[in-house]
C-alpha cells in the first residue's frame, strides 16, 4: 500500500527541512520526500494544503495502566487515545501492576501492543524491584527484551546510593535513567504547591525545594558517574535553571516538560477541583515562564504528558484523597499548538521537534524523522483548526483533565502509523 | 439584604456588608437566648443535618443549640457511627443524605475543601463548620461578635494572633473577617509554623511575643496540638511555652483594656496560663455564649430570611 502526502508544510527539524513538499510512504517506510511526486505513483493521496506533515510524535511518559488497572486505561484504549491525539509512539511507565520489573511483564506489554495498539509502545522498566527503591531491578533482562529507559517514576528513589548504582549500570546499555524529582520528606505528603495558594487553600503544599534538592543530586550523580540522566516533568524554576547550567558543564542531562505545567498555575486549585492535582504540582507564573523559556531555548528536550488515567469515581472525592495525575494525550498536541505556538513563543519548527526529535533523542529511538527509509510514522497537524476540548469524546478510558471546555487553536489530524493511517480527521 | 450565596463555605468569599448582616442579625438572636423560653419556631419544619467526619463536642453541641432555638429537626452523623469507617465515599454519604432532603448540612471535616466539594453535589445549603486547616466561618464570626461586643467597633482595631498559624482553620477565617472590616492583623509564632506568604493576606507576621502584643487591642491564642511536638515543627512544649505562652507579664504589654480570645479548647501552661485563661480580660466563655446566637443568624440567614430576626416569631412556619 503507498501513501502519497500531497502539497503538505513538511517540517523535518533533525533535517532541517521545512517547506511544501511531498511525501510518499512505501511498505511502512518513507521512501520518497520530493517537490510534485505524480498521484500515479500511489494508491491513495490526501491533499495536505494548508497543514503541517511532521516526523510522527512520540510521548515518551504515559501510564497505561495495563497491566493491573485496565478499568482506567488499556493498552488498546491509551493507544487509541494516542493516535487521536497525534502521537505515533509512547513510552509507557513501569508502576502497572504486577510492576513492569521483570522481562515477563515487559513481554506482556509488547505482545498487548503489538495485537491491540495503534501506536508503537515502548515500555520503560522499573529501576528498582517492585518500585520500592531498594534492589535494582534486572536492567540487563528488560533491555534485552524491548525496555528503553528505566525508572521508578510515582516512587521518588530516595537513596542517593541506589541512584547512583542505577546511573553507573544503565552506562552498559545506553539507556536514560528516568528520574521523577521529589526528596519525600521535603514533600511531606503535600497535595499541591506550596505557597500563597497553599496557605490561602489550608492544603498541605510540596515545596519546589523537594524537585530541585533530588534534581541536583542527580545532576551530580549524572556528573560522577557519566550515566544518562533523564529529568521527567520539570516543574520549577529553579529545576530549569539547574538543567541548564547541567547542559552547560557537559553533563548528559535531558529533561522534559508536560503542558499542565507550561499552560497553568497554582492558582488553578481554588476550588478543590481534583482534575488540578497532579506531581509534581502546578506551581507559579514563575515556574510556569521559567518552563515556556526552558522550551523556547532549548534546556528542554521533549514535551510530555505524563498521561495518568484515574477513575471518574477515584477523582470525585475531597483534594486529599484524590490521586495524582491527569490524562494527556488527547490534549497534548492542541496545548502547545495554543500555548506554544500560537503565542508565538517558538518557531514551528522548534514545536515539531519538541514532539519528535526531541523525545526521540532522549530514549534513542531511531524514530522522530522523515528521511528517505525511516518507519512511516507521521503527524499531520493545522495550526487554524479550532477545537474545544470535550472530555466525553476521548479515546481515553478516564476523562480526568482540567481543560475541559478550554478552547484550543491548532489541532492534530491525521496519525500515521508505519504507513497505516491509525487515526484521521481530514 | 440577604446573604448572595445559599452556602456558608468560607468568609473570603462573603462581602464586608454580608458580614455585619450576619453580626446584626445575631444580635437579635442573642436576645432569645437570654429569655426564659429560649426557642422560637423560625425554622420548624425545616431539618439540618449535622455532619461531622471530625471530634468536636464544642462547635457541633453550640450549632445543635442553634438548630433548637430555632425549632429546627436536626440529624446528628459523626464519622465514627457512618458508614465512612465501612469505606463508604463522602460523596456517598451525601448522596444518601441529600436523599432525605434536609435543607442544610452542617459539616466538619478533616481536610480542606470538602465542603467547596460537597456543594457542588448537594442541593442543601452547606455551612463549613471547619474544614481541615482552611476556613471556620462561624468560629471567625463569633469572635468578630464578641469583639464588637467588647470593643464596640472592629475597625482600626489591633489584633494579635498567637500559635500554630499554619495548621489553624479559625486564623484564615479571622483574617479574611478582620480584614475585610478594617482591623489590624499580626501573627505571631514560631517560624515552623508560619504558612509561606502569609503576609500577602494583609497581614504583619513577627515570631516575636513583645512586638505582636504591643499596643494590642485583642489578643487571640490558637490552640497547640500536643502531638506535633517531636516532629520538627517545635522542639518541646516547655519550650514553646517560654516563647509563645500567654503570661500576665505579656499581656501587660498590651493595651490596658486589652481583651484575651481562645477558640478552645485551652491547654492551661502551653500557649495559656490559667491566671489569664480565667482572668478579668478573658472573653473565652463569651465566646462560648456568642456562638448559639451567630449560628441561629447564619442557619436564618441562608434559610433566605431577610435578618430582621425580630419579625421572625411573627412567621411561623418559616
């Protein structure tokens, strides 16, 4: 079956590319990007005028949920969601349950998505057995069966040792370790920011101390051991500042920044709305401006959702005792399109590879381009198209957002996925 | 004039007129708690239940007396007898009592914001009776009461707040009230329990007894919770007390008719000593007293009545 993407703003930002071109995907892989290839040469054209032809985007932190919690999200549904949301590749996190600490769930998972998902995904495994932040894991098994990265993510690791253990023995197989920045006893089970709102709410706040003390530990870790370090959802200021200076000093730093934490503030708590309340927290209009100028100058490498389904029932109980996280998938893309884009805060090209390129080179992927024998993994997006975010048409099988009936300028459309249209708008 | 919301979630969201409406109105009902048949049947017919997920004898028996004095049917559900300690969700428990159809629920819970998240379901009218460390309403309203009693104006007032500032639900309510009519704030007490940017409430924050007291009109205590000691945020209760107690050398610093407040209840020889708890400038059991009379306001006030409370013996049925 070939595909021909006729007339489209093709934006390639590894190849520099950006101009009206065409692409034809051939056997799942691009094989020809060129100005005017005839129609005849495939079976079947869209006329891309006026929108955006870009490598595929990857989400490289999502929970799935699957296996353990598939009445909040599967494999099969977070895939759905993804390709309706313009993602062409996620990387699932380890904390499913049974943990993702072992080469059998690992193999479950590839053998899910591989039946059931309309995107490729990439399983992350557990740093340490079970999450508990004691034993690595078996690193060398998870690799050797799909695993890209590995993390304990929802479970701060809190002993430095064992970080430090993780960096020096993932060095072997050249994957990231991926950090979830928060020192648990500065967090002192904190249910939001802390600071004026904070106080004004009576909610128990996470100092930013908490994130940015364990990010410059393991900054430092990264520094001594030479391991590649991976910051997931930078939230403050000061964590940004710190990556930064990282970069600077050579340290092989990386970082990633979700849309809650570049498009709203603390101030979105009033009102006890548990779709807020998420780890690490929304924080200030600093933190938030530090997060967009991150992006713009590249101390950021890659957006990412952190898609964390919950229960509408789970949700709907006092700020306390909800639990953290928000979906993101299918708002993802629409979020920067508005907030990045449209603002004119970054160029398009810098949007594109903050969603492919980008993440792409944080776990190594040979995906994030439209060369010439690349997998034909591609986004189609319009940066015009008007959408209001409706909770109750997502893919997803949670619907816990905060931007419902938020409306949006730019929208994903078109989802290909090794040449096979997954998803489509048009 | 009436009250814009039919809840009573928090003072920051009511208008210094609402206020006053409110202290107004409990002036006429204190009158009916002085008589010798203290009932009158403002709200007969209609049914209150008293929701409280949290211990408190004081807050739930003065709005339970409230509920009476008006000729309310009240309903009392405490967390240990509910189905909460089965696993039942709040939002249940709700449900099943907003299937009863009680016009208003009087709720105490542990953590903030429940009562913002109870509104949201209920049809009832919702009145926080203290929500974790965010808010009391009807505490800051019967201090506010018994400061007007005692000083006759609020304005220009100043006002010394004393103790744990950060875990303390009634010194929200008390700033936000005090603010808004005109009186002068400042907060005293140890760093670690300071919450961060509170200042930006309006207020003056000092962890310094001699300059919190100085000149002040009213001085309000807040209550110690013995089981934080030990745990980072003060290294002992004797210390505490040498730094932050009430003492009659202390309150000589401030104003001769200085008034002494305590939301209770008091732990003598930690934040108070005795001889100033019962002492001549101690209001605490006015205190006590004032908050039938501001509770009957608010449960008349959200019942959509118009806070003439004198005309209300003459609307039975209401």
């Amino acid at each position: 079956m070939r595909i021909l993407l006729k007339n489209g703003r093709v934006i390639d930002p590894g190849r520099g590319v950006d101009e009206t071109l065409d692409v034809l995907i051939e056997d799942g892989k691009i094989s020809a990007v060129a100005v005017n290839i005839p129609k005849s040469a495939a079976e079947s054209t869209y006329d891309l005028a006026g929108l955006i032809v870009a490598p595929g985007f990857i989400d490289i932190h999502v929970h799935l949920r699957e296996p353990g919690r598939e009445d909040k999200e599967t494999i099969e549904s977070g895939g759905r969601a993804a390709a309706a949301g313009g993602f062409t590749s996620v990387a699932c996190m380890a904390n499913t349950s049974p943990v993702n600490d072992n080469q059998s769930v690992t193999d479950f998972i590839l053998a899910q998505a591989r039946e059931k998902s309309p995107v490729n995904v990439f399983p992350i495994g557990a740093l340490s057995k079970g999450l508990k932040g004691e034993q690595l894991s078996e690193i060398g098994d998870l690799v050797h069966r799909g695993a890209v990265a590995i993390s304990d993510d929802g479970e701060p690791v809190a002993s430095g040792f064992l970080m430090r253990k993780a960096l020096e023995y993932a060095r072997m197989f050249d994957i990231p370790v991926i950090a979830h920045e928060e020192e648990p006893s500065l967090a002192n089970g904190g249910v939001m920011n802390e600071g004026f709102v904070s106080t004004l709410l009576g909610l128990r706040g996470m100092h930013a101390a908490a994130e940015e003390a364990m990010a410059y530990r393991d900054i430092r870790l990264a520094e001594v051991t030479g391991g590649r370090l991976h910051l997931a959802h930078i939230s403050t200021a000061a964590t940004v500042e710190l990556v930064r200076t990282a970069k600077s000093r050579g340290v092989r730093v990386t970082a990633e920044a979700t849309p809650h934490h570049f498009t709203l503030t603390d101030e979105s708590v009033k009102g006890y709305d548990t779709n807020t309340k998420m780890k690490p927290p929304l924080r200030t209009a600093a933190d938030r401006d530090a997060i967009l100028e991150g992006l713009r100058d590249g101390t950021i490498d890659a957006v990412a959702s952190d898609h964390a389904p919950h229960c509408q029932d789970e949700k709907d109980v006092e700020y306390d005792t909800a639990p953290f996280g928000i979906v993101g998938l299918e708002t993802s893309v629409a979020l920067g399109l508005e907030h990045l884009v449209a603002t004119n805060l970054l160029p398009l090209k810098r949007f594109v590879e903050l969603y492919s390129s980008g993440p792409a080179r944080v776990l190594g992927l040979m995906k994030g381009t439209l060369a010439v024998g690349a997998d034909a993994d591609v986004t189609v997006f319009s940066v015009k198209k008007e959408t209001t975010v409706d909770p109750a048409r997502f893919r997803s099988r949670s619907r816990n957002t905060p931007f419902a009936g938020m409306k949006l300028r730019g929208a994903p459309l078109m989802t290909i996925v090794g040449g096979k249209v997954v998803h489509g708008a048009l | 004039m009436r009250l814009k919301s039919r809840h009573l979630l928090g003072i920051e969201s009511l208008t210094p007129e609402e206020i006053v409406l409110i202290l107004d109105t409990a002036e006429s009902f204190a009158e009916i708690s002085r008589r010798e048949i203290k009932k009158v049947p403002t709200l007969r017919g209609r049914t209150v239940v008293n929701l409280f997920m949290e211990p408190s004898t004081r807050t739930r028996t003065s709005f339970e007396l409230a509920e009476k004095r008006l000729s309310a049917d009240s309903l009392n559900f405490s967390a240990s007898s509910s189905s909460l300690v089965k696993g039942e969700t709040l939002i249940d428990t709700a449900r099943n009592i907003e299937a009863m159809a009680p016009d208003f629920i009087v709720m105490r819970h542990q953590m903030s914001g429940a009562p913002h998240f109870l509104a949201r379901y209920c049809r009832s009218s919702i009145i926080n009776a203290g929500d974790g460390s965010h808010e009391h309403p009807t505490q800051a309203l019967l201090d506010a009461y018994t400061i007007r009693q005692k000083k006759k104006a609020i304005a220009g007032l100043k006002v010394a707040i004393i103790g744990d500032i950060l875990h303390s639900r009634v010194v929200r309510s008390n700033i936000f009230l005090l603010r808004k009519l005109g009186a002068e704030v400042i907060l005293a007490g140890p760093p670690t329990l300071m919450p961060l940017e509170v200042a930006r409430l309006g207020v003056k924050v000092t962890h310094s007894m001699a300059e919190a007291l100085d000149g002040a009109d009213v001085i309000m205590m807040l209550r110690i919770q013995m089981e934080r000691q030990g745990k980072g945020y003060f290294p002992s209760v004797r210390e505490y007390y040498n730094l932050f107690g009430l003492t009659e050398e202390r309150v000589a610093l401030a104003k001769r008719d200085a008034i002494i407040m305590h939301p209770g209840p008091i732990n003598r020889g930690v934040e108070i000593e005795s001889k100033v708890a019962d002492g001549a400038y101690s209001v605490i059991l006015d205190q006590v007293t004032n908050g039938v009379a501001v509770r009957m306001a608010v449960l008349y006030l959200l019942a959509g009545e118009t806070g003439d409370a004198d005309s209300a013996e003459e609307r039975p049925g209401h």
